[in-house]
C-alpha cells in the first residue's frame, strides 16, 4: 500500500507548533500501537501490519549535504528550477528502488507536496515522471481482472484505459487558515511571506492539483483535515469501511446559544466512528477563527460550551491573538474564506458514500440543505435524523429516509426533549447502517 500525502507548509502533516509531531507523524505512532494491540487480541484482519513515513523533503535535504551542496530549509526554495528538479529525482529514485516500498504488508506513507506558493509564483512539489514509475510498478504488481470482468471501452475503439491499482491513493491533508498561518510563522523560512489571502488560494491549489494528478491515474483521492482523529486516515488504509459525510446546522446552533447539541452532534460522530469513516465539517475552523473576529467576549460564552472554549484556546494560542488575525481580513478576503468553507464541504461529501444529517432544528440551515442537495443529486444517500413531525416537503424529496417522530406524536417542547429524540434515533441510525452495510 502506498499512500501520497500531500499538504502546504503549515498544514500540521508533519510538524506542530511547537515543534510537536504533526498529524501522520502521529498516524504512524498510535497505528503500531493499534495493530499491535488487536493482533494480541486476536482481531486484526487487515493486511497491512505497519505503517511508515517517508519524507521526501527531509530526504532532499539529506541527500543535498550528502552531495556537498549548502542548502538548507529556508534556501531551498530559492535554487535553481532545474538544480531543485534534479535533487528530488535523486531522493524519488531512492524511494522507487527501496524494498519497504512494495512490501504487501506495509503502508508507505510519502510525504510531500503538490506546489509551492513561493515569492508570488507556484514551484512544483511532485516529480510526474517518478509518479508514473511508481503507478506503472504498481500495476505490474497488482493481479490482473479476469478475462470475463466487465472492462470500460471507448467507443468504437478497442483500447481500455489502464487497471486503477487498489494497493495507492492520495490523500491531501488540509487546516484552517488560520493554524497555518501560526505554524508558518514559527518559521524563518515562512513568517510574513504568504499573507491570509494567499494562504487560501494556495491550499486550493493544493488540493486541486493533488486532485487532478489522482483523477489521472484513475485512483482515489481524499482531503482529511489535520484535526480529525488519525484514526479516519488509518481507517481509510487499512480498511475498506463506509464513509460518511455528517452533516449539522453548526452556525445557527451556535447563533441560538445551543453548543449542548453540537456536543450530541459530535458525540454522535465519534460513535459512528467505531464503525465507518466520518468526515466532520467542524474538522477546520475557518468560520470559527474569522467569526472572533466579529464577536465579544459574551457572545464566545454563550455559543460555545466549556469545552469548546478550552478547544478553541488551545488551537487559538489566545482569543486576543485569534481576534487580532481576524480582523486584519478585509471582505474579499472573508469572502474567499467562506467559498472555500462551501467547496472542501462539497469536496467531503464527493468523497464519502453517503450523508447522515443532524438536524436538531425547526429552522432552515442553507449550508445543510446545500449539502444535501449535493448528495441526493450526486447519486449519495442521504439519512436525517429530524425531531419534529411536521417535515417540510423540500426536506423529505432530498433525504433518503428521515428519522423522526410519528405525525400524530406530538412536537418536542424543550432543548431537554429535543436531545432526547436525537440520542434515541442516533441509535437507530447507528443500527440501520451496521445492517445495510454489513458492519460489525
């Protein structure tokens, strides 16, 4: 299994504030440990049994000063197009030719980027010739259909584009522009260099390239937002579980003073995730970090719970220092943000194999209903969990099936009542989905 990881600088994919282990540094930590605890126990049924990464980055650098060359991290962006061509070759030629690589039992994480936004032009992160090599490999190495397996033709032609190999997939990992923007200015290299404007674009471009380069080789591509569980990644390697996109009306909820039912719809997720994958919008907090910008001190304590607060502290450094980025935006800035909010929420569902709603409200959410909408007309089912019995019919001609209340049950009075159907019907939801799915 090979897995190309992708993500800007900044991302959190490797290194944390601080210095801390970034996100698939951690992937590979709490995987030994998982594996090794279920194999103790009997349990493991994947063929994968480790995980392990590789940097290419890291790599070029070593094998710069291995080769006398003086280029360090904040220099080597500045060498020469063809010179920075030709160390990457030599690191990728390293990674083509290591055994580990094609080991049927491993899962290989590589490292690296798709572009560089450096001095207001991009720079390629990927080598497209070592991409090919490693994608033909892995097509060699993969078993062939057989004869009587449907093939897709072109019309009229008998030519059959190339097997999609199972054993690779990209994934890029993504942040929100505002814990970027902290991590970048940790660094030498990065601080002052990409404004916010440029941040959002560049992980666009990110994301769009990485897209474009897995589209081609016909193989699949996710977007994981570093503050999901590592769990989603591991899941998404070594396991080939239903995917699910969770949707909830996370501003209105907040806009009403109800965080105790974004904690359900939370609490909700991380049951689900003992089953299937789930994508959680709330994963990166763009809205959260522009919106403080905005709000006083008592409109943060009464939208968000204890909990929350302390969430939003830690990754915020300080309310202060979040408000103070937050304000430098100008409009077109936050415009920007909130269409790039809009197109990964889009990006998550297109990824997944169905949409479970939480929708703990009588009023309209226009993200909710978007998503929605983007499912059912995208070929995706689509499950709300919906605690009043008067449903709208815009409501029920794009759900698949809605969990609520009979007609003649009378409405829920209270936020205690409310929290009370949904717990219930997350349950049958969590039920019904084991059973259609198959899932242990």
């Amino acid at each position: 299994m090979i897995v190309i990881a992708t993500g800007i600088s900044g991302c959190g994919k490797v290194r944390e504030l601080g210095g801390g282990p970034g996100y698939l540094v951690r992937l590979v930590d709490d995987a030994a440990r998982w594996i090794a605890e279920a194999q103790r126990a009997g349990r493991w049924t994947s063929p994968i049994k480790r995980l392990r990464l590789v940097d290419v980055g890291r790599l070029m650098l070593e094998r710069a000063r291995d080769l006398g060359l003086d280029v360090g991290t904040e220099t080597i962006l500045d060498m020469a197009p063809e010179a920075l061509q030709q160390l990457r070759a030599v690191a990728l030629t390293e990674v083509v030719n290591d055994p580990d690589l094609w080991q049927e039992d491993c899962a290989t994480i590589l490292v690296t980027h798709a572009c560089f936004w450096w001095k207001g032009h991009l720079i390629p992160g990927l080598d497209t010739h070592y991409l090919k090599l490693i994608f033909d490999e892995t097509r060699r190495r993969t078993a062939q259909p057989a004869l009587s397996a449907v093939q897709e033709m072109l019309p009229e032609l008998r030519l059959s584009p190339p097997v999609r190999p199972e054993g690779i997939f990209y994934v890029t990992i993504v942040d929100s522009i505002y814990q970027i923007h902290r991590r970048l200015n940790e660094t030498e290299q990065w601080r002052g260099q990409v404004p916010a404007s440029e941040l959002i674009l560049w992980q666009e471009q990110e994301v769009f390239l990485t897209r474009t380069l897995a589209d081609y080789e016909r193989v699949p591509h996710y977007v994981v937002a570093h503050d999901e569980p590592t769990k989603t990644l591991f899941d998404l390697i070594c396991f080939k579980r239903p995917r699910i996109y969770l949707g909830y009306p996370i501003t209105h909820l907040r806009r009403e003073g109800h965080w105790h039912l974004i904690e359900a719809a939370r609490a909700f997720a991380e049951r689900l995730r003992q089953h299937f994958v789930v994508f959680d919008p709330l994963s990166v907090k763009d809205e959260e970090a522009a919106a403080l910008g905005r709000g006083g001190g008592a409109e943060f304590e009464a939208q968000f719970s204890p909990q929350q607060r302390a969430e939003i502290e830690a990754w915020a450094g300080s309310l202060e220092e979040a408000r103070a980025w937050a304000q430098t935006l100008d409009e077109r800035t936050r415009l920007t943000l909130g269409r790039a909010t809009v197109v990964r929420d889009l990006r998550l569902i297109d990824q997944s194999d169905l949409n479970v709603v939480f929708y703990p409200t009588s009023q309209m959410s226009f993200g909710v209903l978007s998503e929605m909408i983007h499912a059912h007309t995208t070929g995706k089912k689509v499950y709300v969990i919906y605690p009043f019995p008067a449903i709208s019919p815009f409501l029920e001609y794009h759900a698949t099936r809605i969990f609520a209340p009979s007609p003649e049950t009378p409405a829920p009075r209270t936020p205690e009542e409310i929290a009370a159907f949904m717990a219930q019907a997350a349950d049958l939801v969590i039920e019904d989905l084991r059973r259609e799915y198959g899932v242990v």
